[in-house]
C-alpha cells in the first residue's frame, strides 16, 4: 500500500474516532431515545460512509459524493439540529420539537445536496456515433449522398426509446454534424464547412470519441472508402480500444476508373544559378498510352510534348536549366491522348518549389511595363530587374516570393486585386521579401493604397487626416443600388463591394470634413445625410446594411439632389462621386447641363462606372464636365481601391507640389557614404505619417517623411515620398547619387541569399508538412544548440510559427497540418537574432487527395478487429446488436433540494402554527375582579406555572401571591395615612 492510501486511512479513523465522541456525547444526553438515537444515526451516516471509502474498506460503485471533501457539511448541520431538538423537554412544546426535526432534516438534505450525491446502476441503453467520410474521394463512389440518407433511415429503425444516435462529418477536419438524438428527434440539416481534400480518420475517430456520453454503452460506426492521406489511424484506433468504445466498419466502395495520374514529383532543395538540374516525375497509367507532357515554371508554360508510358508506374526524367534566382514554383502536368484512359484528370498535376542561388532579383512594377530609371539603377548595382506592369504582377504570395525585392512606381492601388494586395503584404512580412514605395501621383495615398494591406507594411501611414495641410472637404457618394448591383463579384456582391468603398473613404476623411452618401435606383434615399460623421462604426453598419433592387439609376435626380445638399457648404473643396453600371445608367445625357451648371459653382464631380455598356461615353462626359475623374471598372473587387483613390485625390491633401531641398537625418547606415550637399532640388512629394518604428533618412518640408524605412514581420520596406525621374524628380535622374542610393535601399531591403550553413528541406508527409533543416557552425561542424523557428504562410492568408526540436546531430524538424491545397512558403529564421536563415515550399495540388484510388478494405477489416467492432454492408438492425449495459451515475442533486424545501417549508409551518396557539396565563388577586384580555380564537389556557405543595395554608408560598400580599399591605398602610 502507497503512501497515499495510508494517508486516507488514517484520516478515515480520525473520522472514525471524531464520530466515536459524538456518539458518546449523544449518549449521555438526558432526553435520548430510540427515535432521536435512529436520528443521530441518519445524521453521521455519509460521514461513516465516505470514511469507510476513503478507508478503502467498501466500494462506492453504487452511491458516491460527487464532493467528497464536503460531505461533513449535511452530518454536522444535523447534528447540530438535532442537539436542539433535545435540549427542549417534550413534555413542554410538541410542536417546538417537530419545527426542530424538519430543520435537522432539511439541513441534512440540503448538505447532501452540496456533495453531490449521485446513484450507479448498470443501464441498457446505447449512444451511437456514425462518421461519415465527406472528403473528395468519395465522390468516386456511386450515388454515395442518397446511401448515407437511406442508411442513417435504417439505423433509426432498430432504436429504442433511451438510445442515442448522432453523426459526424469528416474529410481533412471532423465536425459535429448531428448531435446525439433520439429516434423521433428532427434531423438537423447543416450545411458544414468541412475540408475535403484530404482523408483524417484518426481525427474522425477521436472527434466521435468526444461525443460518446459516459452514461450510454457507446460505439462508432465509421463511413469511408478507408482511404487516409492525413493523420494516423491506428492512434485513433488505440484511442477507442482504451474507451472500451467498439468501431464498426460500412465501408464505402469506389467505383473502378481508367485513370491517369501523377504520383510524385521531385527536386532539388536547390541549385545555382545556370546549373542543370532533373525534375523527377512519376506517372501511373492503366495501360501503355502516348501521354502529353507540360512544365510550368511560375505558372509560365516552359515546354510541352508527347510521350510514351508502359502500363503501371512511369519514371520521366526532365531535364532544366536553372536561369532565374529566386524561389520558384515547378509544375508538371500530364494528359492522356486517349481521353477515355483518364476519367480523373483532378490528379493530373503536381508541383513542388526550387531555389535557385544566384544574383539578387527585383521586379519593378510600373503602369505600362517600361523601363524606369529607378529600376535602371538597380540593374546598374548588379540586381537582376524584371520589368512588368501592375496587372500582370504574380496572383499570390509564392508569385512574389520568386523575386528577392519589390519596386512600386505610379502604380494605383485599383490595377491589382485585393487577393494581390494580400499577398505582396504576406511576401514582406511572411516570406521576408522587399518592397520599395515609389512616391507618384498614383502612388501611395493618391494611388488608393489606403486601408490596404500594402499601408500595413509600409513605414509611413497614408493619412488625410490632417486638416492643416487642406481645406476642408465637403464629399456626397452616389451609389447605384438597382438590381444589377445584386450579382456577386466573388463572395460579395457588387453592391457590398461600392458599400465597402464608401466606408474606406469614410474612414480617411478627417473630422472637420463632411460626408453624404445617397443610394439611387429609380429615387435617390439618402442613407448619411450630407453632415460631419462622428459615430463612424454606426455609419458603417447602416452602410454595409443597405441591399440592392430596384430599377436602373436615374442620374439626374440623383445629381440634382447632390449638388443641392452642396450648394450652400461652406468648405473650400466640394465633390461628388457617381457610381453606376456602364449600360444601366438612364438618363445620363440630360445630367451634362447639371454637372456644367454645378462645375461653375466650384463643385467637381467624378464617375466610376463599372462594366461596359452603351452609356460609358457619356459617363465619361460627365466626369470631364465636372472636372473629375472617369474610372471604368470590370473587376468589381477593385472598387473599394477606386472610392479611396478618388477621396484623397479630392481632397487635395496627400500631394504637395512646390520646390524644396531634402534634409539628411544622422547615424543612417543606409546612406553611408553619400553626400546631398548638392543634391538637386524636388518639385513634389507624397504627403504622409511617419510610424512609431520608422527610420526617418530624409524628409522635406515640415519634416515630412522623404525617405523612410522599417522592419515588418520578416521583411522590410521603404518608401521614397518623391518620384525618381517624373515630374517631381526629373533633376535627381541626372543625379549620379541619386542611383546610388536607391541601390543601397534596395541592398538593405532585399530578401537576404540563404544562409549556406542551413540546408532547409520542406515535403509532404501523409497530409503533414514535413520541414527539415540541417545546420552547421562557422567552423563546418554539425551545430546542436541552435533555436529555429519556421513562419508558414499558407494559401488562404493564415500564418503559422512552430519551433523546430532536434531529431538528430545537427538536424532540426517540424510538422504541420495541411488541409487546403495551394502553395505553402516555409521561411526559417534563428529566434535569437531574428535572422531569415532560408526559404523554400510545398505544394498541395488538388489531386492529392484522388491519387490513392480504390477502396482500402484491408485498413477497414483491421479496424474493426483491433478495436471489437464488426464490418457491416448495412446500417438496418445496428441497434440490435446489444452492447453490455454500462454502469451509469445520476445526480439526485435536484431531488434533494427539492426535499429540502419541502422540509423547510413544513418547519415554517410548524413555526407559524406554534405562533397561533398562544398561552395566555390570567393571574387574579383574592377578592378582586378577574382581569380581562382579549385572546385569539384558538388560544388556549393553562397555568402559568405548575402548582407546588405549600408550606403553610396561610402563608404566601408562590411568587404571584407575595406580589398580591405586599400590594394589600401598601393599601392598608394608605388607609392609615
């Protein structure tokens, strides 16, 4: 016996020893008997109870204290009561005696009641969890929807009335799709997010486990084709094993397909730049077939041709040279000459990423693709410089992630998409990538970079809000919202997406502007009143809220009442901005006199028109009448950029064009060995906000920020306020430093080369990402004490950082969940010096979870042995098959406070009885009248005191009489007086 169970029992004879005394005490009560010995008795009994469990001489199978530690609580209170109840004689008050039994009863129950008394018995009813497989490779099965209903009818069949069925839907995650429900319950109908591009069967059987009550005899039945690409099934088998929680099996046939397919594809970690290296790709077929190869590198087509496979698995050894540095994306697809031998082609692709060591690379983003002189400079400083416009730049993270810096030259915010500005923003801070913020009329806050996630990791924030720089602006936003603005654009409707707009431009107004925004289909409804906004949240809801019906917008009803609400502002700038759909704007050619007639009143007005459409030119028309701007928009998602980009161009804040030398701030490591002392002068800047980490380098007036940087996640960015050879920096062209030094920026920003004692291996492991990183010290030797940390950037935006452990000499490694398919950048950096040490990624095609094609019968068999189960081809009898009762405990916590109350309200009663029946006693003096009182119906008379033997007949013997004797000696001796 441990040290434990001995503890226990010397605090059960302790117990033991302390109820001894108090019987002892009881037992030398005076008034005792049978009844208040069979009280006490009841009264110590939990505590002799527990004492003898805690003592380990019985067992609480069958009645246990769900607070054990408090079950001295009901004894003493009893106890207590019942020490009352016999410091009263019966002979004097009966009713006194039961008031006090009720109270020692109700405190006893109500004591139970706190411990938590609960009752076992072996109960024969059944909880059943049914997991059911929804990942894609199910849909390889026949009419696989329509079976899962009629079997789910069939198990309800065999139920009784205490039995419990539930269902849990799984693919790469599990959820809870039907609670445990009784046969005559109401299915729930739930439509699930559930990943289905993966197969987890431990994570289905450990979900079902979760929900199996402890109460019911329980077991799982699991749906599937027994095909897992995630997790590891026998961990969720033992699982069940240790529950004693049997898995029966219905598995899931797929259909027999001719199928072509790629299984794996494989490179190198990396190469060097114009090095020879062998992309890997294994190929099944069913048959001997002429396939059509086709290699992607960065989503560009590199080569495509016919080849020849045998029947089975097919290495193809593909032969490229490595041209580019950077980080890219490999991609080999396969396609059947024979449609009829590939029915699957979801599984015909994969990719994998290479780094390719070399020159650092930088991709300029202009607005027409050409050359500008700050890319010149780079290419000058050795970068290798990709020219490109705005809407060709990379669609997401791993695009940009080939290039080690980005550039931004007069490029608006509304040429990319709000998935592109994501993922520039994810490649600083995620992958470690740079970018340079070049200042243009189209750039930064006029470019509509505001409220973006490029503004996030800028080191300057784009913000109007500074009302000494401008006059004040009065803005009404006119928004279409007929019928047409109800089709979606992505998840959101284009009527969601101008609403979103008109927020942003909310947001970026300062607080003396004012703000309308006007809702128009066939009438014009002023949603904001034209009027300074000072509650922003509840103006946002009531924006967001309004919804599309309704007519074509009628345009002049709707500028009519625009101009009217401006006509008598006071602010020094007004404006109106229209949005409309190009071919549903009715009435648009009479409007042109009312733009003309508002223009002269000093009101601009600007169109953002959206699709094409016959009304366009006129449209057009309007914004050149009103001295504005004519946006066209075919990408809905781009509108919130337009609304912001329009709003800080009216407002007149964010540009500030007049002639000014730079200051040089000291002790910038950046600009080492450069002097501005005859630097040209600029004719313009970007007017912006330093942040609160920022390194200010050069600034104009006011100390604004010129030139400005930071670090953000793993990457850093730079802005540079003025343009590099436009209309503001023409001069600085001709300027050799100025070369000089934006090549010295980009030195500073650019994604630094992998460290070459860190080799970083990133695969795929059963639907894991698997990373690996082999480290070495500066004298070549494997290094044991480092602190790795790998940031993942996943496809859908999400960022993860887990610490890489040692599993070996000098080697590091991690694994994480994948679930969606897509690109997944893997960056490692030391956690003590916050260096990026390497980059490298994974893809996770479509396909992976359709390559293990064929039902897995032998996985589902061994399933239900190890764990007890059966395979079933049906659901119909499930119920039938009886498992042994299991023992179940049920809390008669809410019995006994019922109980309790009863008793204390039987107490009260006793109590209020015993109050009607007073005693009254009526004391009389010999030979004087009686004294009368008023006494209640139900009083009741008896002696005051008991009588007694007296001494003698005629002396006073009680204390009454003295009294009447000395009130008639004082009356004689005032007779005398």
């Amino acid at each position: 016996m441990d040290a434990a169970n001995w503890a226990y029992r010397a605090l059960a004879m302790l117990l033991a020893a302390a109820m001894a005394v108090a019987a002892w005490y009881f037992l030398r009560r005076p008034h005792r008997d049978r009844v208040s010995l069979l009280l006490f008795l009841l009264a110590i009994a939990p505590l002799a109870y527990a004492s003898l469990v805690w003592g380990a001489w019985i067992d609480d199978r069958w009645l246990r204290f769900g607070r054990q530690w408090l079950v001295w609580l009901p004894c003493a209170g009893a106890v207590w009561a019942l020490n009352q109840v016999l410091s009263i004689r019966r002979s004097l008050d009966r009713a006194v005696r039961w008031q006090r039994i009720a109270t020692c009863a109700c405190l006893w129950c109500l004591g139970l009641a706190v411990c938590g008394v609960e009752l076992g018995a072996p109960r024969d009813r059944m909880a059943v969890i049914v997991a059911i497989d929804h990942s894609r490779s199910t849909e390889l099965v026949p009419e696989v929807e329509a079976r899962l209903e009629r079997e789910l009818r069939a198990a309800r069949t065999s139920m009784r009335s205490d039995d419990r069925i539930g269902t849990v839907t799984f693919g790469a995650n599990a959820r809870v799709s039907s609670p445990l429900l009784s046969r005559d319950a109401p299915i729930p109908r739930q439509q699930l997010s559930i990943v289905r591009d993966g197969t987890d069967l431990e994570q289905a059987l450990r979900r079902s486990l979760a929900e199996l009550p402890a109460d019911s005899a329980g077991s799982i039945v699991l749906m599937t084709d027994g095909v897992a690409t995630r997790g590891n099934v026998d961990n969720g088998v033992a699982a069940a094993v240790a529950a004693s929680v049997p898995i029966d099996v219905v598995p899931l046939d797929q259909v027999h397909i001719s199928n072509v397919r790629v299984v794996k594809l494989s490179l190198p970690p990396s190469v060097n730049d114009g090095e020879t290296f062998d992309v890997r790709v294994v190929v099944e077929s069913p048959r001997d077939a002429e396939l059509t190869v086709r290699q992607f590198e960065n989503g560009r087509l590199l080569r495509q041709g016919p080849i020849h496979v045998q029947e089975g698995q097919s290495l193809l050894n593909l032969r490229q040279v490595a041209e580019n540095p950077g980080l890219h994306r490999i991609e080999v697809s396969v396609s059947a000459i024979d449609p009829h031998l590939d029915q699957l082609p979801e599984d015909n692709k994969a990719g994998a990423f290479l780094r390719v060591r070399g020159r650092t690379n930088a991709l300029v983003l202009t607005r027409d693709a050409a050359e500008v002189p700050v890319g010149s400079a780079l290419a000058s400083a050795g970068f290798d410089v990709t020219f490109d416009s705005g809407r060709s730049a990379p669609a997401d993270t791993a695009g940009f992630a080939q290039y080690d810096l980005v550039v931004l030259d007069d490029v608006p915010a509304d040429d990319f998409s709000s998935d592109q500005l994501a993922a520039l923003a994810s490649y600083v801070k995620n992958v470690g990538g740079g970018l340079l913020l070049m200042g243009s009329p189209n750039g930064m806050g006029p470019g509509g970079y505001c409220r973006t996630p490029v503004e996030d990791v800028s080191p300057v924030a784009f913000d109007l809000k500074q009302d000494r720089r401008r006059g004040q602006l009065s803005e009404v936003l006119i928004i279409d919202d007929s019928g047409s603005m109800a089709v979606r654009a992505g998840p959101n409707t284009k009527l969601d997406l101008a609403n979103e707009g008109a927020v942003r431009s909310m947001n970026l107004l300062g607080t003396a502007d004012r703000l309308g925004v006007m809702h128009v289909d066939t009438q014009p409804t002023w949603t904001l009143p034209l009027g300074t906004v000072t509650d922003r949240r509840n103006v946002a809801e009531r924006i967001r809220a309004v919804s599309a019906g309704g007519g074509g917008i009628l345009v002049p009803p709707a500028l009519q009442a625009a101009y009217a609400a401006l006509q008598d502002e006071t602010s020094a700038l007004k404006h109106v901005l229209l949005f409309a759909d190009g071919g549903d704007a009715e009435g648009a050619p009479e409007a042109l006199h009312l733009v003309a007639r508002a223009q002269r009143q000093g009101i601009t007005t600007s169109v953002v028109a959206l699709g094409s459409g016959d009304d366009l030119p006129t449209l057009e028309q309007l914004s050149t009448l009103g001295r504005g701007r004519f946006y066209t928009l075919n990408d809905a998602s781009k509108i919130p950029a337009v609304f912001a980009r329009e709003t800080v161009t009216a407002a007149r804040a964010a540009i500030r064009e007049e002639s000014f030398s730079v200051a040089v701030h000291p002790n910038s490591g950046v600009l080492r060995g450069l002097s501005f002392d005859e630097a040209p002068r600029l004719a313009g800047y970007v007017v912006t906000l330093a942040r609160a980490r920022t390194s200010v380098l050069l600034s104009g007036p006011d100390s604004d920020p010129l030139l400005a940087t930071w670090r953000t996640g793993l990457g850093r960015s730079a802005v540079f306020t003025s343009d590099y050879g436009g209309s503001w920096g023409r001069d600085w062209a001709n300027w050799a430093p100025a070369a000089q030094m934006f090549a010295q920026v980009a030195r500073s920003l650019a994604r630094s080369q992998d460290d070459a004692l860190v080799r970083l291996e990133t695969s795929v492991r059963e639907g894991q990402l698997q990373v690996d990183v082999d480290a070495l010290d500066s004298g070549a030797d494997l290094d044991n004490f480092r602190n790795l940390i790998a940031t993942i950037a996943r496809p859908d935006g999400a960022v993860d950082q887990i610490s890489l452990r040692a599993a070996g000499v000098g080697r590091y490694s991690a694994l994480a969940p994948l679930q969606r398919p897509g690109a997944y950048l893997v960056s490692v950096q030391d956690a003590l010096t916050d260096e990026l040490l390497a980059t490298n990624g994974v893809e996770l095609s479509t396909g992976d979870e359709l390559r293990p094609t064929g039902t897995d019968r032998a996985t589902l068999q061994a399933i239900a042995q190890q764990s007890g189960g059966q395979l079933r081809d049906t659901l119909a009898g499930l119920f039938n098959d009886r498992l042994p009762p299991r023992f179940a405990y049920v809390d008669v916590t809410p019995w006994l406070v019922l109980l309790g109350a009863m008793l204390l309200v039987a107490s009260v009663a006793l109590g209020r009885l015993r109050a009607s029946k007073t005693r009254v006693v009526l004391v009389t003096a010999p030979g004087e009248g009686p004294l009368h009182a008023t006494l209640p119906p139900s009083a009741t008379l008896r002696p005051a005191f008991p009588a007694k033997p007296t001494a003698s007949p005629g002396a006073p013997q009680t204390t009454a009489e003295k009294l009447l004797a000395r009130r008639r000696e004082r009356a004689v001796e005032r007779q005398k007086h």
